[in-house]
C-alpha cells in the first residue's frame, strides 16, 4: 500500500502528513500527528466529538479522508485558546460547568465557535439545532447551551 | 484503494470508466465514508469530483438555478436567491444530517446513493429537477426521478457522472415544500418525507403539482394520483383529503427498525396534507410579491 | 447500592468493619467551601482537548488489537483456525479461549469476554489479533476461520422462560427456587420481597388497578466507546491504561484471568468520556493483556461504536404485571408486581433491584415483588444508573397515576399520603433512615410548573422515584506539601466532577481556600483498594476518606505546633486553617497557618500527611420527584417534550453545578429511555441498530432547559450530610414522561419507548374502541 503525500495547514501551521488512502482525516490527527483532542466517538458522523473546521466550515473529520484534506485549512480544539488564554467559549463552559465526562466537549467548542462566527447573536433555539450533531450523554445539554449563549453575548460585548 | 483528484470532469469520467475493479464517485463523502468504515463497499478506486470547478458552482440560467453536482448543502443553503426560489427543495437539503454533515454533503450524493429516504430527493423530484450527466459518450439530461433504481443502484453507466442538478425558474404563483417525519428533531432518517410543489392560476385554481414520496417505496415515488387530486381544485379539504388518500395508496413500505407498514402509510397522507398547506401560501406570497421571493 | 458486576456466585460475607462519622448539623452551619461553585481542576485540560481518555494513550512500540466477533447470535463454536492469520506478516499475536485458563472465580466474565464452546449473542469475541497496523490486523481478522453450528436463538424475554425455549446454559438451574427444579432453564434466579397479605389488602381496596408493561433495553451511551493499552513485560510485570469506573476491580479480573498476583500488574485510570455503569467490568482489558503477553509489545484495543452496541454491557428489557389498590380516600391497601428483565447471555440482569425498588416510595402494609433473572441470546448486561429501578418504577408510578385520576385525586397528594418516610418499613425490608421523599413531593406541588397552564394535545407527569445508594471500600491519602498546598489521592475515578468536589470537603476541613487543593486518581499501585465507582458512592464514601484523611493530618499538625510552642498537644486546636493554642495553661503564641506548619515540617518530623482506609456504611437512600410536559402530535404520535423539572434530595450539595448536572443528565437519559431508545433485533436474532443514527439518543434540539430543585435533607450517616445523587435522576423520568403521554394522548401507554408508532397506534386503537 503507497501512502498519499499530503501539504495542508493545521491551526495555521504548514504541515505534511503521508497517510494511507482509507485513513480518515481524524485517523491522521489522532494517530499520525499526535493530535488526540479530537475524539472519535462514532466514526460515522454521528456524535460530532471529532468536529473540526476546513476552511472554517464545520465538518466531522470522521467523515472526510486524511487526503481530502490537501491544501486546506483544517482548525482542530488544540489551536483555539491562545496560548494559555482560552476563548470565550472555552471559558464560559468552566464557568457554567458544562461538562461533566468532558470527552465531548472539544467538539463542541469547535462548533459552537463555528457556530458564534457565523451568527453571533443565536436564539437558545438555533443554538440547539446548531449543535444537534454534537451528542452530549453526561448533561443533559443545558449547561452548554447556556454557556455557548453567555459565551455569544459576551463576544458581542453585552 | 486509489484516491484520485481531477481537475476535469472529462478526466474524471475517464478515469472511472477505465478502472477495472470497483470504482466510487467521492462528493461530500459522508455515504461513502460511512460505507468504506463499515466495510459496505470496497472500492479500488475513489474519485474526488470537488477539485472540478463546473461542478462546485452555482450560476443563473433561464431564470433558474444549475447547481454543480460538489456543492455542499450548507453553501447551497447560504444562496439567498436560491433559497426563496426554491424553498422546499433547499429544506430538504438542509434536512441532510448535522451541520457538520451540512459542510460537506451535496445533494447529488444524496440523490446518487439512492437511498429511498434520500432528503433532498422528493423536493427535486417535485421541482422536476433535471440531472446533467457526463460520461464516456458525452453528456444527456435526465429527470432526477430517473436517475435511483433501488437502495445503492442507479441508472447511471459505468464511467458517468452527474454533473450538475438544474431547477427551472419558479412561476409567479408556485411555491414549494419539503415535510419529513423523524421521532426526534434531528440526525434521523426520514420514516417517510414528502415533497410538493404546487402552480396555482389567479383564481388560486391549481393548474399544476408534483408531489414526490420518500422513504415508502425501495426508491422515491412521483405520486401522479396525488397530483391529480390537487389540480383543479382550490386546495380545500376535499382536495386535500383526496390527495391524501392517493398518497398513502402510493406507498409500498415495509416493516423496519425505522416504522410500521401502517405508520408509514398512514403518515405519508398526513405529510403531504402539511406540505402542501405551506406550499400554498408559499405560492401566495410570491404571488403578492410579483413572483418573485 | 452497587453488586459486583462479575461476580458469578454469591459474595462471601465480609467481616464488617465500617466507620462513619455522623452528621454534623452545628458545622453545617457554617460551611464557607462546601456549597460553592469553582471551577474544576481537570477543566482547562478537558476545554483544551488536552485531556487524556482511554484511545489518547500512546506506549512505545504499541500494536493495533483488533477482535473478531460471531456473526450469530447462537452457535456452537466446532473450530477456530488461525493459522492463517498468524502466517500473515505483521501479524504478531493472535488469540483464542485457549490462551487464558478455567478460572472459577470469574467464569461467566472469562466466557463473556472470549467464547469458545458456544457464541452466545452476536457480536461475541470468538479470536484477536495484535499486529502493526489497523490494515493488517483487520485483514488478519478475515483469514481467521470459524466453523459454527447454528443453534436457535431466543432474545425475548418472556419467550426465553417458556419451558421449550432454546436453552443457553445446559447447567442453569433457578436458584431462589424450593425445592430446586431438576431441568435445566434459561431462568438464572427468583427472589421475593415483601411484607404483610396482599391478598387481605386488595380485599381492603375500593379501586384495584392491575396492568402489564414493557420495556426496551437500552445503552448507557458513553460517548467514549472502550479503550485501552496493555503492556505486559517479559517477568510478567504489566500495565494497563484503560478508561474504567474502577480500576482496582480490572486489575483484581484482569490479574485473575491472567493467573498472575495482583502486585505485578499497575492499572492507571485514564480521563472517562462516560460510564453511568457501563464501564464497571472487563470486557477488552483481559484480551489486550493477553495479544501483549504473546507479542512481547504494547498492545491498543479501542471499540469501534458498532462493538460499544452489540459487545458491551446494555441493561435490561423487562416484562411486568403490577397490581395495586386504594380506597376511595387515597390509601393504598397493597401492591404487588411480578419483574421479569433479561439481562443478556449470563446470569445478573438486575431483577432484584427493580423488585427492590419498585414500591420503595410507599409506606405499605401489604407488599410483595417477584423477581427473574433470565438469559437471552443478547450482550451480557452491565450496570445503568440505578440498574433495575427505572422499570419497574415506571410499572408502579403508572399504576399510581391511573388510580389518582380513578379516585380523582392530585396524584402529587395521593403520593403524599402513602410516602415513605423515616421509621417506614421499606418495601425491600429494612427501615428507613431520615429521607426526603415527602419534600421532594411538597417542592414540586408547589414548583410554579406543576400549576402552569397547558395548551390542547398536552398533558403533564409526574413521578416518584427512589435509589439505594451505596458505600463500599474506599481509601484516600492526602500529602500537605511544603509549600502549603494540598495534594490528595483518591481511588475513584471522576466521572462528573467529582475531583472537584473532594477538593471542596478537603479546603472545608483544612480551612485553606479550595485553589491549594488537588486531587488526583491514583492508579492501583499507589493506594490501598477501592470500589468501583458506582452506586453513587464517590462523593459519599471517598469524600468521607478525604475528610477522615484531612483530620488525620489536621491532629498532625496540631502535634506538630505543639512541639513548636511546646505545649501538650491537647492543647491546640485547629481552626480557620490555624493551629491555635487553647484552654487554661496553652499559653500565649500566635496562630500557626497550615503553610507555616508545612515549611517548617522537615525540621518537626518531616512529611505531614493523612490518610484513610474503611469500608463505608452509612450512605442514605435518595428520593427523587419529577415533572413534565409532553405534547403529543394526534396524527402522527410524535411526542415533544415542552418542560421539565428535576427535584431531588441531594442530602447535602457539596458542589451544586455538578449535582444539578446529575440531575440533568440522568433526566434526559430518561427521556431517551422513554421515548426512543431501544435495543431493536430482528428475526435473525441480530441487532438492528448499533450506531447513534437509529438508537436515538436525545440531542440538543430535543430538549428544554431541564430545571433543578435540590432538596437537602441531611444523610444522618455523612458528617456533611452528603447523600449519593448519581443515580436516582434516571429513576422517575420512564413514569413521568408515561403519565404526561398518556395525559395528552387520551390513552395509557404501557410500552416503553413511546416511540411515534406505538403512540399512534394506541390513539387510533383507542378511537376505534371508542366507536
Ligand atoms: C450522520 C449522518 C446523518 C445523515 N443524515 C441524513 C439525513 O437526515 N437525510 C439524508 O437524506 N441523508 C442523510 N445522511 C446521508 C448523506 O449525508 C446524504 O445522503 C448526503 O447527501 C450524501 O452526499 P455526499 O456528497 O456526502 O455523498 P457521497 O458520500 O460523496 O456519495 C454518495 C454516493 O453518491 C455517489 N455520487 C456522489 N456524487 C456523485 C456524482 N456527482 N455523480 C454520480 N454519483 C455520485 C457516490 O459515488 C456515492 O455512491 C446522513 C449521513 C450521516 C453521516
Ligand atoms: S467520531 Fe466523527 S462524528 Fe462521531
Ligand atoms: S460531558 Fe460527557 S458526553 Fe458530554
């Protein structure tokens, strides 16, 4: 089996990666470059653990191959605080202690800060349906949505 | 597993065409990725059609729209254009999965796949979509209705590819709606979806419908019985319930983990009575809008 | 309360030594840490992404371990050949039955987690393979060949106790039964409960209302599916890193299956992406250490979700009949329930407990439950939240609700004048301590949702719920470090917080601010044995060792201050995180602050620590009291749930977030169970559904903001007063959302999921019997 070389940036950073065709974009983080904070819950597109953005879309990197991704931008969880300052969503999810397990919560940084980028000003509503690929089991779901809301009127400057 | 990346839809078309073993068309990939991990399907060849530009743009034609067979559902759906011509055909998009799922899935995969609960189906089935498909022997036009045989089989040929969904300009007083029923709000197949696009005269007299049926049949239905119902009448509940009844008698489901044979029939005549109810005064106000939005 | 999971005959009794410190209603008083709300310490690395859980660990030269599952869901094994697979260049280890020997301590997990005489239910480990890479090991798989023989499978319930059901065990004989039955059957054991003459208390009854119910197994649905790495060396000396809600019960199985002593294998707990239960046994450790032992490397096994479904441990499906009767004026004269749960392919579906449960809320005179505990051809059950309680509660609170609206009472007051309380004899035997039913009730009468106006096609639930909670073997170190800060080390893996809350009861005692605190999971080699975490023990029984531990290095350091003023030690006490002289002749000397102690230890006897080992006792039983609104869609029985609100003694909230969450949490898991969740097999025995997209877990867009009330009725047994709340929330909700249905439909459900077919069809059943 030949690998395919790959020239992509990840969180702003050129990186190269071979990677063999079946591997999936998450095989490669997770497995090839060492970036484990995206999780795989499903494989299958399904739970949102793995989310990421390509080109600052929203996608499930379960769902796409570690070739597609050539000359792309690809953001992960690792490249959203900087450096010890976390973003607001980051924050507002300590703050409100919307995480219990936590192993979906990487996920849901990555779409809410999507999310927040597109529409800053969400209803607890398109908040919810925003993140229904996202499947939480610990909370029940309140807590962050509380926290991505508070997070959005925060950037907002309210 | 090759994993091949045109620029052309003529290379890509090649390529496939002279792969001796299996060979996949890989659009937004989120079918074909699920199959490939699960084992489903094995191809020794993947082609990845989103580097080829006439197949990831949108552009105006005749009053209507040619979306390129790559464009994913969340650009499509940021069309506004698009959007207030064809409102049910791009909810039945919208529909597709999460919004992760959203960023990469295409309509045309969807369609492709042959799913029979495909989403987007119904609404362009309704729409009267028209497929462009480029293969070995050029290219041909065919209705999108034409297009899935069975769940995984379509009328496609080796070595083509569709490259574009055209859907004609909306009349002044058209409008159209996509219904689908799932248990919960989201990420859930359709267990039955209906989409409907109705033309009514000034009078508010339907003078046309196409009604599409999903998730009842081993492939989307065009229910004529259902249209007929409609055309001519007013819309009022006798029409309604009539149309109702056809499209119910339409439906061919079975018993699985997704609903009943009875709740499925059953929903299908429900549906469509929704569907066509928001259709309805879709039409009327872009009727009162001059046609258009 | 919690049972070993894999323990296959009964526990031998063990010699009681327990130790409580009761609770402290004076210093409850006071509480300047317990009842905040900071931030916990494993949070920046979980927003971070950089939190380590079970699939995050990588050892050196580490190989992919793969497991080939049955296709069937029962068949005899006559042949596995893998010499093919093993001839397969980079392959370096293959597996089988034949590479672990008998064990008769955990015979049932030994055969659960690889198959040999027979495949039990599909997706039964029957070989693994350990090889370089994932391609390989999985091309591996396929070279392995099984020769099955198909038997008939059975995963009913109901059909799997018919006397000519296909039989699982040839060996199964019901206990609990006198005499024994001679004929082998698929009934693993009965147990009764109960007390008084139920047929005397059904003669007392104006209104008897009798019905059978059902219910759907169902996932606990960790969103971390099961993983881990196994490292065993040469001499035998071996590690594991594994996501587990106890790790000293894995190295105890692990060590056991693999007939090496318990010293010589070190398991760390990784972070957990969730348990609620699920990740209380073995099922991948045993093989991982096993492909390691053989290939002489590292070994990673992670489940892919479709293996989470069909080859870990769902809980039960059940089949009930409750029968209860009231007078006119609301008393209820007896109950009584039959609970039939299939727990998978061994012995120890939770039948006991739901027979436990089931009438807990009630003070009766007249009460009797019967319990089965069946096998079926389906993945051997594991612990969910409060296993047995949700169903058969759900039979009771229906039966309850029906007979409210009979006799046209408030069910809220009808559950009032029958609820359990402290002195009642509980229906499962022993008599209740202080609890907290009869507020949790009050709370929720008066919560301004339960008098909130619904709209057409709506209805309202409510429902009682109830969990034993429970103690068990637990021990902490706590270190003062130099520089005045705390480090403490706790047995208990953290599943919702509660690293945070042992921080929490650790500054209260020390009287430090909660940031000079932090607690971690120690792995097995470090600390004396605990319990799983289960049962909703953790904060009860770790915290309980971490204020022991904490008093244990509070007299230390008051020994210590002593010797520096040079003062009998009697006359120091602690306070405000001070050594403090007091009493007639300790003499004048500035109080010493826990820092100042803390430098200056190395020169007053060196290290300063505490720590705690028991068996803990005393953990109350919790009560729990839910409502909701659901509407109903006539025409299509799709069911929205439109509010909800949690209210439930909590004892008392040492950290409120967390506690809230809990709630939360085991509120909406409820839903799910309620109304869409369910294990669906077809004909073929083969399970239909194992992913997320037709297993239906609520997502967000489901769901309401789901309100919290915390009642706090002090556990008598807890010096803070801490009762367990992991578990009860699951308890109410299957009853609540049933009574809110059934309101808004016109019609009693008695199926569980309430899924849109089902609802449709008993509105359209209900109307053609109307007709
Ligand atoms: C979590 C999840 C949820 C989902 N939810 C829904 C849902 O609610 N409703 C729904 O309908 N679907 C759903 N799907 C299925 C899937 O997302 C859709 O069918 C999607 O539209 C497929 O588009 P794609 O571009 O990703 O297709 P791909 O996977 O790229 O392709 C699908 C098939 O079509 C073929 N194909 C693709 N493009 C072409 C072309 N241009 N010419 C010829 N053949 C082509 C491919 O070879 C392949 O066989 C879901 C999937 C996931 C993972
Ligand atoms: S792992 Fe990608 S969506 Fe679950
Ligand atoms: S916090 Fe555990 S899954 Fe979300």
């Amino acid at each position: 089996m030949s690998g395919i070389h790959v020239s992509t940036k990840i969180n702003g950073d050129a990186v190269e990666f071979v990677c063999d065709v079946e591997e999936t974009l998450l095989d490669v983080l997770r497995d090839k470059l060492g970036m484990t904070g995206s999780k795989e819950g499903c494989a299958s597109g399904d739970c949102g653990a793995c989310s990421v953005t390509v080109d600052g879309r929203l996608t499930c990197s379960c769902l796409m191959l570690g070739a597609e991704a050539e000359g792309h931008d690809i953001g992960t969880i690792e490249g959203i605080a900087k450096g010890t300052q976390l973003h607001p969503i980051q924050q507002k999810i300590l703050d409100h202690a919307a995480l219990q397990c936590g192993v979906c919560t990487p996920g849901f940084v990555v779409a809410a800060k999507a999310l927040l980028e597109k529409n800053p000003d969400p209803t607890e509503t398109e908040v919810r349906f925003w993140l229904a690929g996202n499947l939480c089991r610990c909370t029940g779901y309140d807590k962050i949505i509380r926290a991505v809301m508070d997070a959005a009127a925060e950037m907002r400057g309210q | 597993m090759r994993y091949e990346s045109p620029q052309t839809i003529e290379a890509a078309s090649a390529l496939l065409a002279s792969e001796a073993g299996l060979a996949r068309i890989l659009a937004g990939g989120t079918d074909l990725l699920v199959q490939l991990r699960s084992g489903m399907v094995e191809p020794d060849l993947v082609v990845d059609v989103k580097n080829i530009p006439t197949m990831t743009s949108i552009v105006e034609e005749n009053g209507g729209y040619r979306i390129g067979a790559a464009v994913s559902s969340a650009v499509m759906n940021e069309h506004a254009d698009l959007c207030a011509m064809w409102p049910g055909v791009m909810e039945g998009a919208d529909l597709i999965g999460s919004t992760q799922v959203q960023g990469r899935a295409t309509m045309v995969g969807n369609l492709c796949n042959c799913g029979p609960a495909a989403d987007s189906v119904p609404g362009m089935v309704a729409a009267n979509a028209i497929a462009t498909i480029v293969g070995p022997n050029g290219r041909r036009e065919v209705p999108v209705i034409d297009i899935p045989v069975a769940p995984g089989k379509s009328t496609l040929a080796k070595g083509e590819i569709v490259e574009s969904v055209f859907l004609p300009a909306q009349v002044k007083r058209g409008g159209d709606a996509y219904l689908r029923f799932i248990p919960r709000t989201e990420m859930d197949i359709a267990v039955v979806g209906v989409g409907v696009n109705i033309e009514l005269d000034d009078s508010g007299v339907c003078t046309h419908a196409r009604v599409g049926l999903g998730a009842v049949a081993i492939k989307v239905l065009l229910v004529e019985d259902a249209a007929k119902a409609l055309i001519g009448s007013k819309l009022d509940d006798a029409a309604l319930d009539k149309m109702a009844a056809a499209t119910s008698a339409a439906c061919k489901p079975i018993n699985d983990k997704r609903g009943t044979i009875e709740f499925r029939t059953k929903v299908a005549g429900v549906l469509a009575v929704r569907a066509v109810k928001i259709a309805l005064e879709r039409a009327n106000k872009r009727a009162s809008n001059g046609g258009e939005k | 309360m919690a049972r070993n999971p894999d323990a296959d005959s009964a526990p031998a009794p063990k010699a009681v030594k327990t130790s409580t410190i009761e609770f402290d209603a004076d210093k409850a008083k006071t509480f300047k840490v317990v009842g905040s709300r900071p931030p916990r310490p494993d949070g920046m690395d979980k927003v971070t992404g950089r939190a380590r859980f079970g699939a995050d660990m990588v050892m050196p030269g580490q190989l992919v371990g793969l497991i080939l599952r049955s296709p069937h869901p029962h068949a005899v094994i006559v042949s596995i050949d893998t010499t093919a697979a093993e001839a397969l260049s980079g392959v370096k280890s293959v597996i089988t039955r034949d590479d672990f020997a008998e064990n008769a301590d955990h015979h049932d997990v030994l055969c659960n987690i690889m198959a040999r005489e027979k495949a039990l239910y599909e997706g039964h480990a029957i070989a693994a393979v350990a090889a370089t890479s994932k391609a390989v090991a999985r091309k591996a798989l396929k070279l392995i060949k099984v020769d099955y023989q198909i038997l008939p499978h059975v995963t009913d319930v109901d059909l799997a106790m018919a006397p000519d059901a296909p039989l699982l065990h040839a060996d199964m004989i019901t206990s609990g039964v006198t005499p024994a039955p001679t004929k082998p059957s698929n009934i693993a054991g009965r147990s009764e409960f109960g007390h008084g003459d139920v047929e005397a208390g059904f003669a007392l009854a104006d209104v008897i209302i009798e019905r059978d119910f059902k219910t759907a197994a169902t996932h606990q649905g960790y969103i971390e599916p099961h993983a881990c790495v196994a490292n065993v060396g040469a001499d035998g000396m071996s590690e594991l890193w594994c996501c587990t809600q106890g790790h000293f019960h894995v190295r105890q199985v692990c060590a056991s299956l693999l007939g090496i002593d318990v010293s010589r294998l070190r398991v760390t707990a990784s972070e957990i992406g969730g348990g609620f239960g699920g990740k209380t046994t073995v099922f991948i450790e045993p093989v991982a250490l096993a492909l390691s032992r053989k290939a002489g490397r590292p070994v990673k096994i992670a489940m892919s979700r479709d293996e989470v479904f069909k080859a870990s441990g769902p809980t039960a499906s059940s089949s009930m009949n409750v029968k209860i009767g009231v007078t006119k004026d609301g008393h209820i004269t007896a109950g009584e329930g039959e609970f039939r749960y299939q727990g998978g392919a061994f012995a120890g579906a939770p039948a006991d407990f739901g027979a436990m449960s089931a009438f807990a809320c009630y003070a009766l005179d007249n009460v009797k439950t019967v319990a089965y505990d069946v096998v079926t051809n389906r993945p051997k059950g594991a612990a969910y939240r409060a296993p047995g309680a949700p169903m058969s509660v759900y039979a009771v609170e229906s039966v309850i609700a029906e007979l409210a609206g009979e006799i046209g009472m408030d069910p809220i007051e009808l559950r009032l004048k029958n609820a359990a309380r402290e002195g009642t004899k509980s229906s499962y035997g022993p008599k209740f301590g202080s609890c907290g039913l009869v507020e949790t009730l009050e709370a929720a009468r008066d919560h301004p949702h339960y008098s909130a106006p619904l709209g057409p096609n709506q209805g309202r639930g409510v429902a009682s719920g109830f969990w034993f909670n429970f103690g068990g073997e637990t021990c902490s170190t706590l270190n003062i470090n130099a520089d005045g800060t705390v480090a403490i080390a706790v047995g208990t893996p953290d599943i919702g917080g509660s690293r945070a809350a042992m921080c929490i009861m650790a500054a209260e005692e020390l009287g430090i601010p909660y940031e000079r605190v932090r607690t971690i999971v120690a792995d097995t080699s470090s600390l004396g044995y605990n319990d799983t975490t289960e049962g909703s023990r953790v904060t009860f029984s770790s915290g309980m060792a971490v204020i022991k531990a904490s008093r244990k290095a509070v007299t230390e350091m008051c020994n210590r201050a002593a010797m520096i003023w040079d003062i009998p030690a009697e006359a120091v006490t602690w306070e405000d995180g001070h050594a403090k002289p007091s009493g007639a002749n300790a003499g004048e000397f500035e109080p010493m602050s826990l820092a100042e102690i803390a430098a200056t230890a190395s020169k007053t006897g060196g290290p300063i620590a505490g720590h705690h080992e028991y068996n803990a006792d005393g953990a109350g039983v919790s009560f729990g009291t839910h409502i909701v609104d659901t509407e109903v869609d006539p025409e299509t029985g799709r069911v929205d749930i439109l509010r909800y609100t949690v209210v439930q003694d909590a004892g008392k909230a040492i950290h409120p977030d967390y506690v809230e969450g809990q709630f939360q949490g085991g509120a909406v898991q409820g839903i799910g169970w309620a109304l869409n969740e369910e294990y669906i097999y077809g004909e073929d025995g083969r399970l239909q559904n194992a992913g997320f997209l037709d297993y239906r877990m609520p997502v967000a867009s489901d769901l309401p903001m789901i309100d919290t009330v915390i009642v706090e009725v002090p556990n008598p047994g807890h010096p803070y007063g801490v009762r367990g709340v992991g578990e009860t929330g699951i308890v109410p909700p299957l009853a609540a959302i049933a009574n809110g249905v059934s309101a808004a439909a016109g019609v009693r459900l008695t199926e569980l999921p309430m899924s849109p077919p089902r609802v449709l069809k008993a509105i359209d059943d209900a109307k053609v019997a109307a007709q």
